[in-house]
C-alpha cells in the first residue's frame, strides 16, 4: 500500500510574534549556469514572509554561514529560531549554535516548506533554459514578493517591516502627495508612527493566526484519523526503497514497538531485535495486526469413525 495525503498526521499551527526572530533556509537545486552561478540560497521571515536570497556558484557550508551573517545578522539582529531541512548541520559545525535551529519534520508542524513560498517559484520560472540571465533578475523577483499581497497576512511583507506601503518611481515622476508634503519627525509623531507600526503587526498575526486555522480545518477533514498508544506494534513506511523493487517486495518495515507519543505528531520507536530506539513522523507508520498465538496447551484429540451400513444394504 502506498503513503498517500489522507495518511498524513493532523497539522499543529505554530504562531510566531515577533518579527525576523524565526527564519526558514534552504538551497534550490542547480539551475543553469548564469554569469557563473549555479545555486540559490533563501532565507524567509515566518512572521513578514520578508525574503532574502542570494545567487552562488555552490552549495556548501562557507556559503550558509557567509549568507546568515551579512544578510540576516547584521540587518535583522540575531534570530532566536532557525528552521531548515538539509543545512543544519553546516550551520552547528560552524558556531551559530546560539540560536535554536530546527530540522523541519513535514506535517508535524504547520509550517510550510521553502519549496511552496512563492519567492521560489518565481525564482524558478526566471531559470528556465533560454534564460540565461537569471541571476541578474533575482533582485527583480525578491522585489516582487516583498510588495506582492500575502493572503495569510491580509496585507504586503514590505507594509509589515517598514509599517508604510510601498511608493514606486512612477509616483514620484507624477508629483504624488506623499513626496511633496513635509516630513514630520517630532518626537510625539514618531512615537505615534511606532504604534501604529505595532497595531499592524498585530493584526498581520491575527489574519496569519485565522488563515492557519482555516488551513488546518480543510486538510484534517481529509485524512485518515491514527489513535496510537505506548507499547503498540506498528509498522514504519520504507521511503528510500527503490522506484521498482518487485510486486511482492513489502514497503513496509518492522514490527516495532512504541515508546513514545509526541503532541506535535512525532513518535518514537524501538527495534524489538537490537532495543535502538528513534523517531519518525505519524503519518509513516500503521498499526502492526499480529497473527493467531499458538496453542500451548494440551489439546484433546477426538478420533472419528465411519458407521457401518445397515443391514441389508450394499
């Protein structure tokens, strides 16, 4: 049988409040070649869904580390939660263990992977074959998503970190009243701009807060409720088997045993033949039905014999 959306385990949003405090990283696949880059590195605010990227001729630790410190550190200040899927060890191997780095689980959390922001996609429809110059559009593409209208947010990434929306040059060759007015900077009217600033923010979390529980509503009414407990046996999906490994080959492992149930959808699991025990996801394992125990006790043989015709009959 294979692992499909309605064995996925129930989703727990998670809420972030503060701004630039938990960022998600990741490196896209290869792309063709332009001006010597190969790669992209990118880095969002779960809170702003703020984007920044960069374009690199590889994939390697220097690279994660370099990016963290010039485009994250030293404009946002550090972070206290870094969420990535494959970099985490390039980055605790280099000393940026200060902050709580999380390797994420998929469907344990409500928190959705770098391949489906937006940014992503508009960086890819940028490195098709014929374009070659897709490194020099980057910049092009991050502006896009920083002024483009989020729906979870209700509002712009670029309106939640500079609390004004954005004024494009068009504005300023056409004499717009914001550019001619004089600037206010007393002290009573910064003050009132910062709390403003503030109240947006609140309600960017707000519509973020309502938008995940709507999500959450729609994906649970489709999957298949899992009710597991310590000390059950279940079995645990083999992901890594191979695309054609034969009709009657199971991708199925196990049985193991249940040790532990986590609230964000995680379990933890014991081999039953060498006790090493580890973690995996809900929604990759399925209860274990054991056959019949065998007889142990003594059994009573009755021995049957065929009755004798009648009389009289062949």
């Amino acid at each position: 049988m294979a692992m499909n959306r309605r064995h996925e385990m129930p989703q727990q949003p998670i809420l972030f409040c503060e701004v630039f405090n938990v960022w998600g990283i990741d490196f896209m696949e290869p792309f063709p070649a332009s001006n010597g880059y190969s790669y992209i590195f990118l880095a969002v605010d779960y809170v702003s869904r703020w984007v920044e990227a960069i374009a690199t001729r590889t994939n390697d630790a220097k690279v994660v580390v370099g990016f963290l410190k010039s485009n994250v550190f030293c404009k946002f200040g550090v972070l206290k939660a870094l969420i990535s899927d494959q970099v985490v060890t390039s980055v605790t191997s280099h000393g940026l263990s200060s902050s709580e780095i999380w390797g994420r689980s998929q469907n344990c959390y409500s928190i959705p992977p770098l391949d489906k922001w937006p940014s992503r996609k508009n960086a890819q429809k940028m490195t098709n074959p014929n374009r070659k110059d897709w490194s020099r559009l980057l910049e092009d593409a991050l502006w896009a998503h920083r002024t483009a209208y989020r729906t979870p947010l209700r509002m712009f990434p670029y309106q939640i970190v500079f609390g004004k929306t954005y004024h494009l040059p068009v504005e300023l060759e056409h004499k717009a009243y914001w550019a001619i007015k004089h600037c206010n900077l007393a002290y009573d009217q910064r003050k009132f701009q910062l709390q403003e600033l503030d109240e947006l923010r609140l309600e960017a979390h707000e519509n973020s807060r309502i938008y995940k529980h709507k999500v959450k509503k729609f994906h649970d009414q489709k999957i298949r409720r899992k009710d597991f407990h310590v000390g059950q046996k279940v079995l645990v999906f083999n992901s890594r088997l191979e695309l054609i490994a034969g009709k009657l080959r199971s991708k199925w492992d196990g049985p193991f045993v249940i040790t532990n149930i986590f609230p964000n959808g995680a379990v933890q699991l014991q081999d039953e033949h060498n006790s090493s025990t580890f973690q995996v996801n809900g929604h990759q394992i399925k209860p274990f039905h054991e056959g019949l125990a065998p007889i142990t006790h003594d059994m009573e043989i009755l021995s049957l014999i065929k009755p004798a015709p009648p009389d009289g009959t062949a």
